[in-house]
C-alpha cells in the first residue's frame, strides 16, 4: 500500500464528524462565532430540527469580501492575534467550524461590515465560489441548508425533529446564560421556542445575570437561588445556586461556565456534589448556574473537539474555591427552605388540576446573615431548662445554640413575630404546627430534629471531640460475625465520635459509652446501620474520610422520633433552635424540615381569593 496525501475536501470532512455531530453542533459554533464578533442580537431559525436549514442572523462586525474568502478556509481564524494557545480569549479559535459545516451542506455566509457594502460567499460539499454583492443592512447572516447531504451516512444517526431542536434550543441557551448582554431567540420560524432580551442591566451584575437565569431555569429557580461570590489565588467564582430543598432527579440543570464557555468537567460538577452531599440524599442534584473566571494561561480549552471540555493548572484551587463558595452560600442561608416547598403543599391539596400556584417569594427575615442578637436571646430562653424540666427532656435540646446568650430576659410564649412563629399545636404526634405573623408553619419535628443533632455533632467535631456518656448497663449487640469484626476494626474511629465499644465473642459487640448527643437513641439500630455503611465504604476510606454519612446516621438514630408527644416547651424550642442553626431547612437526607403557607395561600384553598 502507497502512503498518500488525501483530497482537501475528504479531510474537511473528517473534521466536520469531530466537529459537527449534529445539527446542534453546527448551531453552538455559529452562535460563538456571533458572540465573538461583538454581536448585541443573535436569531436562530431552524427547519427539521436543523435537517434542511439552520440560519443564524447577527448584527456584529461584519466581514469583508477578502474575509469571507479566508472564513472557509480551513484553520484560517481572527481569534488568534498572536498565535498563542496560552492565552484565550474568545469562544472560538481553532478556525474549523465553517469550513467542516461547508464541506457537509450548503453553506451560505453574508455579511456587511459597518460603512461597506454586502457580500456572500457560497460552499456546496466543499467547493467554494467567489464572494458575490449581497443585499444586507449589516451583521452576518449564515444559511445552512441541507445539513449531511455530502455525509448521507451521519443522517441515519439524527433523532426526529423535537428532538434535535431541543438539543439546539439547550445550545443556544447554555450561551445566553453566559453573555446577558446579548440578546437571543431560536425558533422554527413559525413559533419561537427561546427568547430572552437585554434588560438593561450591567453585565458582571449579579441581579442581571439572575434574570437572565431565571429566563432559562425558571423563576423558582431565580426565587431559591443563593448568590456565590468568591475568589481565591486569581480565581473568581460567580454564579448562583438552589436551596437544597430545590432539587431534581437528574443533574441536568447544573451548567458550568469557564470564561463565559459552557463546559462539561468531571472536576466541576464532583465539586458541586462534594458541597451538597450534607444536604441531599442520594440521587438528588441541586440547581446550580456557577461562573469561573480565570487567567487564560491557567486553563486549556484545546482538549477536546468540540471545545467542551477543559483542563485546569492547578484544579485543586478551582475545586476548593467551589466547594468552599458553595458551602459559605449554604451556611449563610440559615433555616430558610425553597418556596418550591409550599407549592407542593398546595398543589396536594389540588389533585386533578393542571395549573400550580406561582411561587411565593421568601420572607423570613433571618434567613441570612449572622444571628441577630434579639433571635439568639430568645432562642437561649427557650432552650434553658426549665423548673418542670421539660426542656431538659426533650433529647439534644438542653444546651443553648452556637450564639445564644444565656440569662437572657424571657420571651412571651405566644410571640408570633419569631420566623417560625409560636408553637401552637402538635398534630398526629409528628408534625408541629406554629403561628406566624402572616400565616402558619408546619414542622416534620424527627427531620428538624436530625439535622440539629448533626450540627452538634459537627460542631462539637470541630471542637476536638464529642462528648461520651456511658452506658449504666452495658448493651450486647448481635451481628453477623463480618459485620462485627469490621466495627471491631474501626473501634478507635468510633471512639473519636463517641461511640465505644468492642468485640463480644463471635458475631457481637458490646457498646459501653454513646454520644451524649443522642439521648435516648435505638442502641441496637444505630449499631447495625453503622455496620452497613463500614460495609459500604470498605478498607481503602476511613470514617474520617466519609465522616458525614457517619453523623448523619447517628443524627438519624439519636433524633426525637414520629409518635413522641411534645408539650409547648418543647415544641418552642425546637423551633427556635432551627432558627439559629444553619441548613435548618432541610434533613440529611434533603427533605425538607417545614413547610410555610401565607395567608394569602390559604384563603386561596378556601376561594377566599
């Protein structure tokens, strides 16, 4: 066999299968193109879900004649002043994506710089004509018919129209997320399938992008979004992220930006799992819209063909500055749970109606920030013992919350002005129904519960250890005798979190001290599941590794429980510790911990409104 060179428009077009995989793809490179050509109003039209026509309309800065001859050319780019990989700046660079669209369709290129007259340049399967006079008011306008035609084969591989549009539509969305200050719309020509406009806020303003945001992600998103605002080393994170309460079944609603370029990173969205794994259960994913900008030369976005990938310097920097960005934005937002909360609450109470009620904005005024000091005088009251030694009773909760002064003077029992409100009844032995100044709350009172436990049992962590208290008599635990020998194992981990025991012949362990935190928690059980998680994680991770999932099983187990009958003491406390604990909206698992309903909510079930 002779080694030889092959034709120009055979490698273009094995470079259009790296390149365009779809019609999605060829739209995401003409829109960057627009984005980076200075262009303020983008339109996209496409006709079979892209099949027979593709055309995108900018009004950027136009190319001359001379320019659209070099545009098709392969490897010809303006993007690259210097020629240097190391520095940049723009969505696009490489040079490829017009004349890999050009050699698998009919392409068709006008445009009109400002101050000059209007050009097209025509390509059918590779072959190009002259540039020729084009009528045009300015902008470019590129045409993409028949997409494949010269690659028959590639069209056997398409999906049916819906869905190859709603491929294009998430495209074009991802980039409009990025750049607020542009204006987009997508469409099939008849009906219009995405549009947002410029509001005229400033770019880099964190209310704008949001609306922008919301444009995309909907407006519960925008409602229950906490802004995230951190740098560290040069690198600045922006964005906004949902309460945890607001989630979904897939993690389709997380986008990642780099430089303002939509990105897919394995190291990106492991951050984002990292910071939400106290909040969520398994198989739950948060919203999130994060922004990471960076020094060009610290990042390489020529990894991958399709420019969707990156690769960093220095990736433990931008995976810490997530994680920690996230997490300060969770801590900061107190007890306060989504709205999406009390629309599903509502929405139960409608079964067989399609229509929902719009989202409620959030009101709790301490949702944010440090605990003011009125809040944390009120909570220590409420949280001191009591002469009848109710509050002492009430497992985990006899101690003041980190901020809570104690001696404070006392609070009036029916004060509806707290963000919780008052206790005024427990319903089903199970949920506690408070008072508010515009409506009322309902509380899971085992879910609030658990995630105080958790963080004590965190705080006092971090404080250098949990305290113990021993057991009067001794509890002898039966396991399977793997199980037993793997808690044996861990015995010294264990301690630390201030559980002690140790092996009692085959298959048994003794437990002798427990968390002072949990009270009067099932020994038995809280054993056998710690069993099973040991199980799970096996010999390569210690407890310290995976020291969330240990807590907050202990939580679980040492939490006051469905069924206990709760007095008003009680019930008071509970709800003014949330108050002053962080991430009090939600359980460990990503339930939420209550549900707040206005009174606007209510008289609307009654027809009031």
């Amino acid at each position: 066999m002779t080694i030889r060179r092959l034709p120009e428009t055979l490698v273009n077009r094995i470079a259009a299968g790296e390149v365009i995989e779809r019609p999605a793809s060829a739209v995401k490179e003409l829109v960057e193109n627009a984005v980076d050509a200075g262009a303020r109003r983008i339109d996209v039209v496409l006709r079979d879900g892209g099949r027979t026509l593709i055309a995108v309309t900018d009004d950027g800065f136009g190319m001359s004649p001379d320019e659209l001859s070099l545009a098709v050319e392969r490897h010809a780019t303006s993007k690259l002043p210097d020629d240097d990989l190391t520095h940049i700046a723009t969505l696009g660079f490489r040079g490829e994506a017009l004349p890999s669209i050009g050699s698998v369709s009919r392409l068709s290129i006008a445009s009109r710089p400002s101050g000059s007259d209007g050009w097209e340049i025509r390509v059918e399967g590779g072959k190009v004509t002259p540039p020729q006079p084009a009528a045009l008011t300015g902008g470019t306008r590129v045409e993409v018919r028949d997409l494949f035609f010269a690659t028959p084969a590639r069209l056997k591989f398409l999906k049916i129209e819906r869905t190859e549009m709603d491929h294009a539509v998430k495209a074009v969305q991802r980039l409009a997320m990025a750049h607020p200050e542009v204006a987009f719309s997508i469409g099939d020509g008849e009906r219009t399938r995405f549009t947002c406009n410029v509001d005229g806020g400033l770019a880099g303003d964190q209310d704008t992008r949001l609306r922008r945001l919301a444009a995309v992600m909907g407006r519960e998103f925008a409602q229950n979004a906490l802004a995230i605002n951190a740098e560290r080393e040069h690198v600045r994170l922006t964005g906004h992220a949902g309460l945890p309460t607001l989630n979904r079944n897939t993690a389709k609603h997380q986008y990642l930006f780099v430089n303002g370029r939509p990105v897919t990173d394995r190291l990106l969205t492991g951050a984002v799992r990292g910071a939400y794994q106290d909040f969520l259960a398994r198989g739950r994913h948060p919203l999130v819209a994060l922004f990471v900008d960076i020094a060009p030369e610290l990042v390489d976005v020529n990894v991958h063909p399709a420019k969707a990938e990156v690769r960093f310097r220095d990736p433990g920097i931008v995976r810490g500055l997530i994680v920690g960005g996230l997490r300060h934005a969770l801590a900061e937002a107190g007890h306060r749970a989504s709205t999406s909360v009390a629309n599903s609450a509502l929405g139960a109470f409608r079964p067989g109606q399609g229509t929902r009620l719009p989202p409620l904005p959030y009101s709790g005024g301490y949702g944010r920030g440090p605990v003011p000091q009125a809040l944390a005088e009120a909570a220590a009251q409420y949280l001191a013992p009591h002469d009848g030694g109710t509050a002492s009773e009430f497992p985990g909760l006899g101690a003041a919350p980190m901020g809570a002064s104690m001696g404070a003077p006392a609070a009036t029992e029916q004060n509806v002005d707290y963000p919780l409100g008052a206790a005024q009844a427990q319903v089903h032995e199970t949920y506690i129904v408070s008072q508010t100044g515009d409506g009322l709350v309902i509380v899971d009172q085992h879910a609030a519960h658990e995630r105080l436990v958790y963080e004590r049992m965190k705080a006092a962590l971090a404080e250098g250890g949990v305290s113990r208290q021993g057991l009067l008599l001794p509890e002898v635990i039966e396991l399977d005798e793997a199980a037993a020998d793997a808690l044996a194992d861990r015995a010294h981990e264990l301690a630390e979190l201030g559980l002690v025991l140790e092996k009692f012949g085959t298959g048994a362990v003794v437990v002798r001290e427990v968390p002072a935190l949990l009270g009067q928690a099932d020994i038995a059980g809280l054993v056998r599941d710690l069993a099973g998680d040991i199980a799970e994680l096996g010999d390569a991770h210690t407890l310290k590794e995976r020291l969330d999932d240990v807590c907050s099983t202990m939580a679980c187990h040492g939490s006051v429980r469905a069924g206990r009958r709760l007095n008003r003491d009680e019930m008071n406390a509970l709800l003014r510790e949330m108050e002053v604990t962080p991430h009090a909206g939600q359980c460990n698992h990503g339930r939420p911990t209550y549900v707040e309903l206005k009174i606007a909510d209510i008289e609307r079930l009654f027809g009031r409104r």
